[in-house]
C-alpha cells in the first residue's frame, strides 16, 4: 500500500475493453483505461463511470 501513497513514478493503469471490464462491485473505487473508447473510468462501486461524460459503461 505504500507504493500508491508515495510513488517514485507514474504507474500504469489497467487497460481493457469495454466487454472486457471487470465487475464494478468488485473494484469500487478504481481507475482503469478503456482502451477501445479512449477514456478512462472509475468504478462507484455498482458500475463503470466514463470520466469523459460521466456515463455509465
């Protein structure tokens, strides 16, 4: 856990598909990179939000 409170240096998000996200109830609170849409999106603990729009995936 350290490592994400001070990091030394940028680390790479986890890149996917939209298919391919993983449950959201299962990754609350995480950042991944949705490459086939080219945007990011953050699990609120019942689904993928688009950081672009603000819509669900």
């Amino acid at each position: 856990m350290r490592a994400l409170s001070a990091p030394g240096a940028p680390i790479p998000l986890f890149a996917c598909a939209a298919a391919d996200l993983p449950p959201a109830q299962a990754w609350p609170q995480t950042l991944v990179l949705v490459a086939d849409l080219s945007t990011l999106a953050i699990s609120d603990g019942s689904a993928w939000v688009r950081q672009d729009t603000g819509a669900v995936i």
